[in-house]
C-alpha cells in the first residue's frame, strides 16, 4: 500500500512512489544479513541452554529444530505487571451493559471513545480533538501500526518495554537501541542518542522514529523534566518523530513530588503519544490502547495510515470493552479513587520489595511508578552461579520457579543476556484471592496485614538464599 499527502499532484506522486521504491530495496538488503544473524542467535541459545524440540519428521539436515513455545524471544511475551486487583464492579457493569450490542467499532474507536480519550488527555494538559485520536485492541496492535505508519529505521532506549523489539522484527525494520542515563530508563542520553543517529547514518541507515517511556517499564523509573527536553530536542532536531509511550503515568507512587512531563507537551508537533490503558484504568483482559497525534499535516498524514495498517489487521476494540474504556477515561470518582488506591498501595509493597534486593546485596533504582522494579542481581553472581545461574535467561527461569510468578528476565527487555538483571512484580504481593487483595487496597497499613506480611517474607527469603 502506497500512502500520499493531501493535494499531491500525479507527478509527485510518481517521484515519491519510485522513491519509496528504492528505499525498499535498499532496506530489504540492509536487513537481510541482520534477519539472518537473529536467526542464528536464536539457535545458539537453543543448542546452548537445551531448550529445544526436535519435532515432526526431517526437513533439511534430517529434522525441524526450534526454541521451546514457552521461552521463544517473541512467543514467551512476558506480561505486563498486574496489579493483583479484582475488576472494578462500575467497569464491570458497564462492560456487561454494552454486551448486547451487535454493532462493530470502527477501525480506530467510535465518537464516544475518542471523545472520551480527548477529555483524558486535556486533563492532563494535552488539548486537541478526537479527529487526532486512534484506538485498537491492545498497545501491541496499535504501535505495530505506528511503527509501520512511519518509515525508517527505529531507535529505542536499552533496556526497553518487551514488546518494542519483537514488534520492530515483525516489521523487518531495524531496531537500535541506546543507553540510558544512570538515573532513570525509558529516555536514552541525549549524547549517546546524538552519536547512534550518526553511527546508522553512516553505515547507510534511515533513523526516524525514536520510541521511549517518561515513565518506565521495566525499571519503575520516571525520567527528568531536564532528560526528557534534552532526549526529546536531539531527536526533533535531527528529524526524528518520537512515539512517548505513558502507559503508566497514573502509576505514580508520590504524584505530588514527581515532576513528570509529557514529550508532547515540550515538542507538540513532533510527539505521538501512547497510552495501553491496562496501565491503571482497565483489566488487562480487556485489552484497549489509544494514540494521540500531533494537530498537523504530517500528523493528519501518519494517522490515516495508522487507521490503514489497523484495518488490514482487523483489530477493531470489541464494543463492550469500548464503552468501559470510554467510562473510565472519563475519569468518573470510582475509577479516580480505585487509580488513587492501586497506586498507593502498589508504592507500599514496592518499597519493602526495594529494601529487601537491597538488604540481599543486590542492586536496584527505587520504583517511582508501576508496580514492578528492576532488579540487578551482579552482586550475587557467585551464589547463583552454584545455583547454575549464570545469564539472565537461567535467573528468569530459576526465580520464576523459586517465586511462582513470571519474573521476566532483563534479555526480555533488550538488555544484555549476560547481565543478571530482572523485572521483579508486586502483584502477586497483594493477595491471592479477591478478598485479601481488596483488604489490602483499603488497609491503612497493609504491609501488616497476615497475607501480605507472609507474602513479603517468602519474597525476601527467596532472595536472602542467594547470598
């Protein structure tokens, strides 16, 4: 499919196309040897860990090898952090009120959605109409059409959210990332941003989208005014677009002393803004994303092709789930307060969860949002390397054992393989079943409560055995 701008004449829509032709192929050249190196990684792994099947009769070399289903780079697909929490009953209602009707969202979201994702973003001090406004069903269709709506090669911060790689590989686009500053992930240093532009410039690439996350997964961390305007300037300067993704900026542990600000609220023409709201306003199990986009040409532009990659994905929001996404974008007082509450008490056991990697010598940013943190577990080297721990996919498989709850490690999230780093939940910290989890989103104290208290031990015993 070839998109166009408005008011092109023939003319120039022949140059662009033979253009875009050419671009192309000199992509499709570029990656070749790169889509070939991932493949052969994959299989070292494999050989390496023995986490393979041989299945099915010989194909070439007398048989089909592949990564375990369950532990393939893309097929795992760690999950998001839940917040161990029941469904909000008002959501619930709604959602159930809406199960009668027969007919489809359309591609993109309906009016009331779109509104309501308008009034969401206005409160927050983006203002704009509903005609800059995309949803799908879930974050992962909606950047994938994002990232395909935008040419290019992709730059992203090392380490980032899980699924970003995974999405640049479906799309045969290349995919580099860039350090981050000590302090915070999410938002590369502007330095370091500057000389990797440079660096795929001259090997021939094209760098035009740069993804990051003001307020991070996996590090729990919320970037700088100061970093975000230095990151957000380099890329715009240098012809960047920039996708911000603010999954989790109501996740915010102390929002009245974190400053965070928003890439489009510094760069308003040159931001896409993303938002999955399984972040803080609706159960994963009804998976609904929105996207905001710049009031201008290029983004009246990018948006129509969006809405074209969505529509040949088919990936429409079921009609129930629009209206209860609609509702809490609203932000009615129910949702208000059950946001308000998650957030609290999620900062609660992520600061004893904090303590205790500290207390087991092992490193870690204290979590400012989210309902993780990210862990470094170097120091201990020497203990897991008796335990067989020796990269960060034995850690990923030995702690989700030790801890029965997927604890995905660092290699997941871009980092290096070697590097013994992993995202550690506060979810399952919560409770088990509905009753304890809402007892401990009410309780003053909840890390007293008998269950969470037991919880927290058996967290910080697991981690204690590794000294």
């Amino acid at each position: 499919m070839t998109y166009g701008g408005h008011g092109d004449g023939a003319a120039a829509k022949e140059a662009r196309m033979a253009r875009e032709r050419t671009e192309e192929t000199e992509h499709t050249e570029r990656t070749e040897n790169e889509k070939h190196i991932d493949e052969a990684e994959c299989t070292e792994e494999a050989e390496r860990t023995g986490r393979d099947d041989r299945s099915g009769p010989a194909g070439r070399g007398g048989g089909t090898r592949s990564v375990r289903g369950d532990h393939g780079p893309v097929r795992y697909g760690p999950p998001a952090p839940d917040p161990g929490l029941p469904v909000l009953p008002e959501l619930a209602e709604v959602l159930a009120a809406a199960a009668g009707r027969g007919a489809p969202e359309p591609t993109g979201g309906g009016d009331v959605l779109r509104r309501a994702a308008t009034a969401y973003w206005a409160r927050r001090g983006l203002h704009g109409g509903p005609e800059h406004i995309a949803a799908a069903p879930g974050a992962s269709p909606l950047l994938l059409a994002l990232i395909a709506a935008h040419g290019g090669d992709i730059l992203l911060p090392r380490p980032c959210t899980a699924t970003w790689i995974p999405q640049a590989r479906l799309l045969d686009r290349p995919a580099y990332q860039v350090p981050t500053p000590a302090e915070c992930g999410g938002v590369p240093d502007p330095y370091a941003l500057l000389e990797t532009i440079r660096r795929v410039r001259a090997e021939g690439g094209r760098p035009r989208l740069l993804l990051i996350s003001v307020v991070d997964d996996p590090t729990a961390t919320v970037a700088p005014p100061e970093l975000v305007r230095e990151a957000c300037e380099a890329a715009v300067a240098e012809g960047l677009h920039i996708v911000s993704d603010e999954t989790w900026r109501d996740t915010l542990h102390r929002p009245h002393d974190t400053v965070l600000l928003s890439p489009a609220e510094m760069c308003p023409d040159d931001v896409t803004v993303l938002c999955d709201l399984a972040g803080a306003l609706t159960p994963s199990a009804w998976p609904v994303a929105i996207a905001r986009f710049p009031d201008t040409v290029r983004g009246a532009v990018h948006h129509a092709r969006t809405l074209d990659v969505l529509t040949a994905l088919g990936a429409l929001v079921a009609v129930p789930v629009a209206a209860a996404a609609a509702h809490a974008l609203l932000g009615p007082d129910a949702v208000a307060d059950r946001v308000r509450r998650s957030a609290t008490l999620h900062a609660r056991i992520a600061g004893a969860a904090h303590r205790a990697v500290l207390a087991s010598g092992a490193l870690a940013r204290p979590p400012q949002a989210g309902r993780h943190l990210y862990a470094d577990l170097g120091p201990l080297r020497s203990g897991l390397a008796a335990r067989g721990v020796t990269d960060s996919l034995e850690l990923e498989e030995y702690l989700t054992e030790r801890l029965g709850t997927p604890t995905p490690g660092g290699h997941r999230f871009g980092d290096d393989l070697a590097a013994l780093r992993v995202r550690l939940g506060t979810g399952t910290l919560v409770g088990t079943t509905p009753e304890q989890q809402l007892e401990s989103l009410a309780a003053e104290r909840p890390l007293e409560l008998p269950h969470v208290a037991g919880a927290l031990g058996r967290f910080e015993a697991a981690l204690a055995d590794l000294r």
